[in-house]
C-alpha cells in the first residue's frame, strides 16, 4: 500500500550469504528451500532487498510473495519491470532448484519477460508462481507468473538454466 508519511526511508539489513550458499553443499533442493522458507537459512539478500519471500515450493514448483511498495516504482508510479523480473528469476530458479540433488547448483542463463499488466499503486501483494518444464543433466527451463490475489495476470517469463555440478577429480 501507499506510504502517506512525507519521511520516506528504507533500511535493508542481510546475514552472510554465504551461509546459505555453503549449506547447498549439505542438502538436496527440497530439503534446502525448506531450510530458507523456515528461516532456518538467511534469506538471500536480494529478497531483503526487494522485500519478497519464498512462500511455498514442491517438487519442480515455487511460490514467491512481493508486497506493492514505492520503493519499487519505476518514475510513471508503478512496480519497476527489473523488480517483476527479478522476482520471477528468483522463483524459476527454486523451481529449477526444487529438482536437484545434494550438492549440485544452478544458474539463470538466459529468460524471456513478458509484461501484460501494470503494477500500480494499491495492487497490494503479488504472487509468482514457477514450475520447472525440464530438469536435465546440463541444463533446466522454467516458466514463471506474477499474479495478484484475485488472479489477474501482470507478467509471464521463461527461463533456461545452466546445472553446476561439482567437477571430479
């Protein structure tokens, strides 16, 4: 929701990213997203900064929640595009991550947005939801939607990710 205060300020405070990054090497991907959705993990310090969170997960799907925020307006007075994206790579990513065994990784290689809706002021919280088309030895893509809570449409991407895998000795 809008701010009506005249004094507007934001303060973003994160722990040690490397903490959940370490942890990766010790958990497979659901048992890791569990570990971040409890709080068990820190947060990832671009969620903090943004101000979204990891709602729910499965196998080979994610659920991300962002609250409407001016911080996030672009100058014509809505959600910033680079935002809606980066929430989306965020949940195809854990989408993609939900599939992996212990130890291995993944990063976003390349994606594709589409916008169809603006995110103006009083949308409220937004939702992305991804699901993982494909979970391959290399490489995994995904898909992603950002809804708001009565279901409309406002953004849709794809994505490709690279799998990392530990290099044997």
């Amino acid at each position: 929701m809008p701010q009506e205060e005249t004094d507007r300020q934001r303060t973003v405070t994160w722990e040690d990213p490397a903490i959940t990054v370490k942890a990766m090497g010790d958990h497979g991907g659901l048992e890791w997203l569990g570990l971040l959705k409890d709080g068990s993990l820190p947060r990832p310090p671009i969620g903090a900064l943004l101000g979204y969170r990891l709602k729910d997960f499965g196998p080979g799907w994610a659920l991300f929640e962002m609250d409407d925020g001016q911080w996030l307006y672009n100058p014509i007075g809505m959600i910033h595009g680079g935002a809606l994206a980066t929430l989306m790579d965020s949940a195809m990513g854990c989408a993609v991550h939900s599939t992996l065994p212990k130890g291995v990784g993944y990063s976003t290689i390349e994606f594709k947005v589409n916008f169809v809706h603006p995110v103006k002021s009083g949308v409220g919280r937004v939702f992305a939801e991804a699901k993982a088309i494909h979970a391959g030895k290399s490489i995994a893509t995904a898909e992603a939607t950002v809804k708001d809570g009565q279901g409309r449409l406002y953004a849709h991407a794809v994505c490709t990710c690279m799998i990392l895998r530990a290099k044997k000795a």
